[in-house]
C-alpha cells in the first residue's frame, strides 16, 4: 500500500497486488440538467465509494455529476484509487479550466472532458479555438497523475506544478497574498495561494456559483501538514476572503471522515459508505480555522468534527496512521464489514425489530424506513 503517499512519505512491503477492477462500459453520470442556480450542498448524490471486498468491485471510473451550467464535479472511482480525488471542470464561453487531473491514468478523465466540452460547445455555434486550462490545487501525485493524458490536446496549456511555474502563469508578483483573476469568457475565477499543505497550494473562488475550492487545505478529511506557520495563515486569509465574498460553500478533494463527528476513515480506505458532503460552510472554515491553532505546533494527529490534523511527518503521525491502514487493508482483502457507528447499529436494529407490514395495511412512509443516503 502506498502509505501517505498525499502527504510526501512512503512506506514499503504493504501492498499487494488484487484483480483489477471490472471494466466501465460507461461513466457514471448523474444530473444532466443544467440549472444556472443550483445550490451545488442541495444535490443528493450518492457518490460512488467504493466496494467491501476486491471481489465486489463495481464502480465506473468516474462519476459526473452537473453541479450548475458549466460546473462539473468528477469523482475518481475508489476501485481505481483509494485517494478517490474530486476533479472540478469549469467552462467560460471562451475557455474552460480542469482543476487537478487525478491520482491515475487520465485516459478515462480525458475522455469525460472531450465529451462535456463538446456537448457545452454544441449550444454555442461558432465556437472554434476553445481553450482548455489543466491546473492543480498543489503538485502531489494524486493531483497530477493524468497530466499526460492532455499533453496531446489541441488548444490546451497544463500548467507546471512548481511554485515558480504557477506564479508565472497567473501572473502572482506577491505570493500568497495576492489575489488575481482569470477570465474564462463571462466567467471570472478569482485565485491565490494558501501555502501549508504544500508550497505551491491555491484556492480558487469561482464567483458564478459561489465555490471557494481549498484542494487539500480543507475538507471533510484529514490535513497534512507540511508548514504549521504557512498553514496558520492560509486559513486566516482563507476566512477573510469567505467572509468579504459571497461564497456558498468550500469544496476540497477528497472526503476522509465518517458522518460521525471526530471519526475519519482509515488511510487507504477502499470502501467509505457513510461519507458526509464532500461541500463544507464557511461556518465550518471558521471552526477549521480555530481549530487549528489551537494544535498547529503539537506534532500528532487532531481530530475534530469535521476534519483532522496531521502535523508533522514523525512517528507520533506515521505509526497510527500506518498501522490503521493495514489493518483496513486487511479487512477489505478479506471481505470483512467495516465498523458500524453507534448511529448505524441503532438503524440495523429498528430494521430487524421492525414489523413487516401485512398485505391489508399501507406500508410505511418512505422517509420511515432504515436508509443510508448520505449526500
């Protein structure tokens, strides 16, 4: 297994190799309906997360899901890849920016794009030399591994990784705290750096819908981090510009916790069914960034509510970290059922004690019964 692979280290003789997942006739799209004002937090989509066993795999590569006209989210598939990235497409009427390409071959992502962009162009006759900007949240490896699957497309510019390449392209003289835009044809993307996670980390706020992206400075999962002093001010400049903008929700890439406050999913998880939203409030920026400070120089792992902190690269962060994964690596292989939370249990058990209704009674209400649709 490739151990903390998102947050710069490795480990060795932890991963075996299993069947490959079932091949994809078709991506898996969902919500095709354009709707210019869509609250992307009001969409339920169960996203795919995943299988209990290699034996039981049977996701697409990706999931397509339209959040608003011209935003796509895309979620890489964790039968592919445990890190199971979320890949933001957002077309302008002149051209379009992908952020991040994914932590495997973009062959499949590359595809996806061709297809949405053809079907945008499709309303807009006329439309010749449409550009594609490839960017990254931050140049770790499950952010830019589909980078060469675009080398060969027409009209596309993949930016670099390095800090200097990403100060160059978007023209930051002052980094991190300038703030700078980019015009995508009716559509301004405003964009700056937030060092801490890693050096060369951007946030970008898309101001048509509203979305603050943080990549892997903040979301529902657990943060490593690199700079304790960067990352304290990142999150400080990240409030003030939630807070002086009208942003909706904050959008990371990933999603590591469980719907139950302070409890993550195990590093390398292959199978998360009870995730939360992958979308955050600005209310919970604020409380990640409080949170924060009050263990940004405490080397460990800090869980809260609705995420975690890894500070530091030591044993008191690779040792839990490690041995949880193999652990779950196990589990999976074998085809184990992962923890049930008190909350899950509960549901299970009203499901076995509950009556089956008689053929002369109404069945309950939908909305009664024992689900587990989690958005």
């Amino acid at each position: 297994m490739r151990i903390l692979r998102r947050a710069g280290y490795r480990s060795r003789g932890l991963h075996k190799k299993s069947a490959p997942p079932p091949p994809a006739s078709a991506l898996s799209r969902h919500n095709h309906r354009y709707d210019a004002t869509a609250d992307p937090a009001r969409h339920r989509v169960r996203w795919i997360h995943g299988a209990p066993s290699p034996r039981r795999r049977h996701d697409p590569p990706l999931q397509v899901h339209h959040l608003a006209s011209g935003t796509v989210l895309i979620r890489q598939s964790k039968d592919l890849t445990f890190e199971a990235p979320f890949i933001l497409l957002l077309l302008g009427e002149r051209r379009a920016l992908l952020l991040d390409t994914g932590a495997v071959d973009g062959t499949d992502l590359r595809q996806a794009v061709d297809s949405l962009v053809a079907d945008w162009l499709s309303t807009r006759p006329g439309q010749r030399a449409y550009e594609l900007v490839v960017t990254h949240t931050h140049g770790h490896g499950d952010h830019v591994a589909g980078d060469a699957a675009f080398a060969d497309r027409p009209h596309t510019t993949i930016v670099g990784r390095d800090l200097e390449a990403v100060r160059a392209f978007f023209g930051i003289s002052d980094w991190p705290t300038e703030v700078v835009t980019l015009d995508l044809g009716g559509r301004t993307i405003e964009l700056f750096g937030i060092p801490g996670h890693q050096e060369a980390s951007i946030a970008l706020h898309d101001k048509a819908t509203g979305l603050l992206h943080t990549g892997d400075t903040v979301y529902p999962g657990r943060i490593y981090v690199q700079d304790s002093d960067a990352l304290l001010d990142s999150l400080d400049r990240l409030v003030a510009f939630a807070d002086d903008r009208s942003v909706s929700h904050v959008l990371g890439c990933h999603v590591e916790m469980t719907t139950r406050p302070r409890r993550d999913h195990a590093f390398g998880s292959r199978y998360q069914p009870d995730e939360p939203s992958p979308f955050m409030t600005v209310a919970q920026l604020h409380r990640a960034r409080d949170d924060f400070r009050t263990v940004a120089h405490q080397p460990g792992i800090h869980r809260f509510d609705d995420l975690a902190f890894c500070v530091g690269q030591g044993p008191r962060v690779l040792v839990p970290l490690q041995a949880r994964a193999l652990v779950e690596r196990v589990r999976w292989q074998l085809g184990w059922p992962p923890r049930r939370s008190p909350r899950q249990s509960q549901r299970q058990s009203q499901r076995r004690t509950q009556p089956k209704p008689t053929p002369s009674a109404p069945a309950p209400p939908t909305d009664t019964l024992a689900r587990n649709d989690h958005d």
